[in-house]
C-alpha cells in the first residue's frame, strides 16, 4: 500500500492529496516582491527575530483520530476543541468511498480526542475532499473536492447557522471558475480575516503548469460586491517546484507552508514566511527544521488561533517523542510553542497534548 497509494494521490489525482461570504474587502497593496528560495533557521531551531519559544518534538494525535488507513490536511477550531481532518478511513461508520472530510471534538484542551464523525452528504463524495478551513465565526467552511467542475481539484465553500452543528452544513457549492477555481487543479484553501484592513482573502495552491511538481501558492481577495477577484500568484511563496498546503496567523504575520524546494529534509517540508504587516510582501520562506521535518513527507499545517500548536500529518515511520508508532500511511501530530517569557507554559501545553494523545 505505501507504494500504490501515493501514486495514486499525487499523480493519478492531478498531484493532491492535499459561497462566498458577505464580508466587504479590499485589494492588498504592498511591495511586488518576485524573490524566491529557501533559507534555514540557525542550529538551535530558533528564528532570532520571532518572540516564541522553538517547536516541541511532535506528538502522535493517537489512534482515535489516526487510522490504519490515510489521515491528513487538518484543521483547528478558533477555541482549539474541534479538529476536522481528511481521511481515507474505512473503520467508522459513513466513510464515502474515498477521502472524505471528519470531524473530532474535545471537551477542554486537557482531553483526549473522540472518534471523528463523517460530514456527510452536503460536504463528502465518492471521490476526494481535502484541506478543510475555516472562518473565524465557524460558520463557513472551505476545502477542495476532487474531480470539480471548473478541471481537476477545485475550491468548494459551504454554510452553517450553528457553529456547533456538525450536520449543519450546506451542501457545498465550487467557488467560481475563471476566478478562484481554474482549468486545472485548485487546492488547500487558506482563509484569512484581516479584520484591521477589512479585507477577506483566501490563499490556495493552483497548478500552474501540469505534473506534480507544477503547484504555485496563490491569492484571491473578495470584493466589495460580494464576488471575488482573479487568483495570482503569489511569487516570495513559491518555487519551482511543489509549493502546496498553507496556513496564516491570526494577525496575518506568519504563513507556514507545505514544499518541496530544495533545502528540505524529506520529499516535502513544513517552511514558514513572515512579514511585518499584511500589507508587506513575504519573506522568502525558511524550513522550520528538523524537530518538526523528518526524512519522509511532512505537509499540510494548521496552527491553532493562538499561533501556539502546528497540527499537520506525516509520512514519518519511527516513534513520535513518547515512543508511539504511526498507525498508517499518514498520520496527524501536533508540536507545541509558547511565547518568550511565559515559560510555564511551555511544560503545560506539552503536558496537555500528552493527555489522551494515545490509547
């Protein structure tokens, strides 16, 4: 299986395996930065010009939300106690045929995750659905299905009233083509509320040119009316190569993305950019290095509200720090940071993903 399938997820469907809202916007501005590269934190992991401690060893999410099967491309809630994942799961009831979206709640920060629940009909399909996000209210939900209707993967959005209603969801409608979703395959959706400059923006990854390796970073942002714009590239995040997965901070300032530049150390990365304000380009992004990074496939962040936990998956085949072996092709981990200064709190969030992390 470990050959077959990702040949399968990453060739076969178009290299992935990875509506609108009313809110008004308007265009960023700032430098048209074309730099592209890679660089490295310095030998102890830590970026000198950030306030947060360095990444902790990452955690195995246990085999309540890992499966036998493929589990990746998550997604954490604003208040941390609900995580959507994409799974290829076939050991829990409502499982589609293919890669579907799920569900899994906790009922503080210090327990353990429940068994994750299928979105259903108005969100998952017999084919793919990937890369889940979502907006701040928790009331509108992103991600990718594959095939679309505009070619390959595309942008889906769907609603809910209840921000607490799993089954809530509307059924879920493409986002438009020519705009957002092109001939090829768009993917991995990022949606970013800049509530300082009112502007709603979505990063997502487009397939540029065709072949795996053809994927640039890309944002759109929405309009006055409603309507989005046309996606472009954004250049300072992308190489030539595979640039994929995003995730941003809640202030707009700290974009970590998926990538296979050179530089790395497995056949993708975690890399992380930064910028001063969200109206400043990218800086050219750097490898958040070997305590997240393994030698396997390492991809699709999600970090939490706080900007303290990195949730992702990977294809990493020894123990997480606590000993536990992957349960299947990919697993779900989670590291943890906190804020030069708040030291105490760096024991107590490991201590919390250590609770209820493992069977």
């Amino acid at each position: 299986m470990r050959s077959i399938f990702p040949i399968f997820l990453f060739v076969v469907a178009v290299g992935l395996v990875q509506a609108c809202t009313t809110d008004k916007s308007h265009t960023l501005t700032g430098p048209d930065a074309t730099a592209t590269g890679s660089a490295s934190f310095e030998a102890d992991g830590r970026d000198p010009t950030e306030k947060w401690s360095p990444w902790s060893p990452p955690i195995n999410l246990g085999a309540i939300v890992n499966s036998a099967d493929t589990d990746s491309h998550p997604a954490i809630s604003r208040n941390g106690l609900t995580l959507y994942i994409s799974s290829h799961r076939s050991d829990l009831p409502g499982a589609k045929g293919g890669i579907d979206l799920w569900v899994s709640h906790r009922a503080s920060l210090d327990s353990p995750w429940e068994t994750p629940i299928n979105l259903g009909d108005s969100i998952n399909t017999p084919g793919m659905e990937l890369a889940p996000s979502l907006s701040l209210d928790g009331r509108t939900l992103y991600f990718h299905r594959n095939p679309g209707p505009c070619g390959g993967a595309d942008i889906f959005v769907s609603h809910r009233q209840n921000p607490d209603d799993d089954f809530g969801w509307s059924t879920a409608t493409a986002l438009p083509c020519g705009t957002v979703n092109s001939a090829l395959s768009d993917a991995g959706p990022t949606i970013f509320e800049d509530r300082r400059m009112h502007t709603t923006v979505l990063y997502f990854t487009r397939q540029v040119t065709p072949g795996p390796n053809g994927f640039d970073i890309v944002v759109d942002t929405l309009q006055d009316d409603g309507s989005w714009g046309v996606a472009s590239v954004v250049p300072e995040l992308s190489s030539p190569v595979r640039d994929t997965r995003t995730t941003i901070s809640r202030d707009g300032l700290e974009m970590f993305i998926s990538s296979g530049r050179a530089g790395g150390l497995g056949s993708e990365d975690i890399w992380v950019s930064t910028r001063s304000s969200t109206t400043d380009a990218w800086a050219i992004p750097v490898n958040v290095g070997s305590t997240i990074n393994s030698s396997a496939f390492d991809g699709a962040p999600a970090l939490s509200f706080d900007g303290a936990s990195l949730y992702f998956f990977s294809e990493r085949t020894g123990p997480d720090a606590n000993g536990v072996m992957p349960f299947g092709l990919r697993d779900l981990y989670v590291s943890t940071r906190t804020r030069l200064g708040d030291e105490n709190e760096i024991e107590a969030q490991r201590a919390r993903h250590n609770v209820g992390a493992h069977p």
